[in-house]
C-alpha cells in the first residue's frame, strides 16, 4: 500500500484517516514510534500499538508473537483473541422461573 500526499510527522492528522482505514481489520499494530494523538486513534479504532525497540523481520516479530500466543498471553491480547468468538450459550442448563 503506497500513500500520496504530505506524509511528514508535522502534527496533521489528516493523514491518519486512509492509513487508519487500511488497518480497520487488525488488532495489532507495530512500532517504532507514534504520537500520542496518533496511538489514541488507533486505540480508539481498537487497535493495539505495540512499540518495539527498531526494524525488525516480519518473520522474528510473528515469531516472538507466536510464542506468546502459545504461552499467557497478556489480558489485553486475550481480549482480542476473544472479541470475534461467538458467544455459545447451554440451553440445557437455563433454569425456569
């Protein structure tokens, strides 16, 4: 994805809106710096940023991911893990009033 127009880091938050749209469907967000306007945005979009130290390959990022998927995840993340799963509700155990 290739964004036109002025994108230099000048306060305008203008430019926020296409990126945010593009990224509507993710949960996680990497990086290296952002703004505390901008990562309000994207909280607010329900998006967690997570901020790591510098460049880093995709592959060590969702490896390291995956390993703390596999493990305990943090409360934050269980929440997203459980956002998209349908509630399943036992119809045998209601009581009747």
């Amino acid at each position: 994805m290739q964004f036109d127009g002025d994108l230099q880091e000048d306060g305008n938050e203008d430019k926020l809106a296409p990126k945010l749209d593009v990224i509507k469907d993710c949960a996680l967000l990497y990086v290296a710096a952002i703004g505390g306007s901008a990562a309000a945005r994207v909280v607010a979009n329900k998006i967690h940023p997570v901020k790591v130290t510098g460049p880093e390959p995709i592959e060590d990022l969702l490896e390291k991911l995956k390993d703390v998927l596999n493990g305990t995840p943090p409360p934050w993340l269980r929440k997203v893990l459980l956002k998209d799963q349908e509630r399943s509700y036992d119809f045998d155990e209601e009581q009747t009033v």
